[in-house]
C-alpha cells in the first residue's frame, strides 16, 4: 500500500484538528495543505518508526509551529484593531495548551503519543491540559442553543454546557425551531445535529441563522468524514459521536476562544 493510501483514511480527522487549532476551515486547511506539499516533495522523510497516522500528526505539528500563516492569515490586508485584538486574546492562553487539549480530548491520542507529537513528556502534556482547562473554567460565559433531536443526547450536552457555566438558551429539534430560537434569543454559540426529528438538516438550520447574523457553530455528527472533504461550506468546530464530556467541552471553549478573540470590543 502506498503512503497516500496509507494517509487518506486519516486527512478528515487532521482537517478537523487543524481548523479547530487554528479557528478557521481557511487557515485549518491551508496548514494540511502546506504538510501534505512537503509529504509529496519529500517521502522519505516520512517518519516511518511509528504509526502512520502519528507520524502524519507529526508533520503537521511541525508545518504549524515553524510557519508564520496563522499571524499573515489571521484577518488578511494590514493589522487592524481586530487582529490586534485576536493576537492579545491569544496570548492569554499558550498556543501549546490549546494543542494539547486537541489532541488529547479531541483527538484520542494519549499523554504519551500527544508528547510524541509535541517534542515533550507525557507529564508536561498533562501539565497543559490541565493549564488549559484552567483557562477554561475562566472563559467568559455564553448563551448556547443546542440543535438536537435526540433526548438523552440533548439532556446529556445541555448538562455539559450548563456545568461549563453557560446558558443554555433552547433545545431545538427541527430546522424551522432551531431557526426560530436563534433569531428570538441570538445565542453567542450553536451547537448543532446533522439530522433532525423531521428529516430537516441541521446544516440547513445552521445556514438559515448565519443568514441573519454571526455566531460559532460546533456541529455533531457520527460521520464526520462527511464534513471534511476539503470543500465548502463546512465546519470550523466538529464533536463525533458518540463523544466524550472533554470533547465537547474542548470543542467550545475553541470555538468561544476564536470568537472573543475576533469579536470588536
């Protein structure tokens, strides 16, 4: 089997690492991009002592720290205040806590294979995720509605985010009531299904409440292969079921992180 063939299965899930570690689908992909480019020019190098799909999270770890896109892509054009405003929101908490959280509780990759990756011990690794969640716990509150036809799925994220300390706005289960909430509450985030209870689409929900104003979005699927394909519109933020309480809370405070981080004063 050749590596591309070896790698494919693998891209989706570095897509969504990568856009939830840089808050983008653009710069998230841009950033497999680039690692994919130097793969291509240089096979050899692939590391090849380890498994496959670390050895892919390696390579891009490696494009992320050393290449300068996520301050050039940030906003485009010259610094503005908004950009000026993201660099200082980011300096509060470390680009390395942030990455380990991902690959971690998003992810699944072990303390050890997450220090493998990050050029550090698995204590350290456990170290900034605990650093992280730290920042979390201090991260500012939000409205949250949840679009989500399945009770115990719905009970079971709205208690994460109500422990999070955020409010929950409305439990929608259909499109026309998910858009209906948003435009009646304005959340500051939605975290949505796929499918709902009468075969509407949470995409189509989501589209509708973009249309009429801006807020992060997290979408939850068991496909999320389905998502990432490199085209678009697709999502920044994406939890797979079933998930873990980690992932999700990992998922929005990325999400809540990028849109302090950007949003004027």
């Amino acid at each position: 089997m050749s590596l591309g063939q070896q790698l494919y299965p693998h891209l989706p899930f570095l897509r969504r690492y990568a856009r939830a570690l840089t808050g983008s689908q653009m710069r998230g992909d841009a950033y497999v991009r680039a690692t994919l480019e130097v793969i291509v020019e240089a096979p050899d190098e692939f590391p090849k002592d380890i498994d496959v799909r670390l050895g892919l999270y390696q390579m891009f770890n490696k494009i992320w720290a050393s290449s300068d896109l996520e301050t050039n892509d940030f906003g485009g054009g010259d610094e503005s205040e908004r950009q000026a405003l993201a660099r200082a929101r980011l300096a509060r908490m470390t680009p390395l806590p942030r990455q380990a959280l991902l690959l971690t509780a998003m992810e699944g990759f072990s303390h050890a294979e997450a220090g493998q990756l990050m050029g550090i011990s698995g204590q350290e690794v456990e170290a900034l995720v605990n650093e992280a969640m730290s920042e979390i716990d201090r991260q500012t509150r939000a409205s949250v509605l949840v679009i989500e036809d399945e009770p115990i799925i719905a009970m079971d994220i709205e208690t994460i985010v109500r422990d999070m300390g955020h409010d929950v706005t409305g439990i929608a289960v259909t499109r026309d009531e998910a858009v209906q909430m948003a435009l009646s509450t304005r959340p500051g985030l939605v975290l949505a299904d796929i499918q709902l209870a009468d075969d509407s689409s949470g995409i189509d929900a989501v589209k509708d409440i973009l249309a009429e104003f801006s807020v992060p979005v997290i979408f939850i699927t068991a496909f999320p292969e389905r998502l990432l394909t490199g085209e678009r519109p697709e999502p920044t933020f994406l939890i797979t079921k079933p998930f873990q309480r980690q992932t999700v809370k990992a998922a929005i405070a990325q999400a809540l992180f990028f849109d302090e981080a950007t949003s004027p004063a």
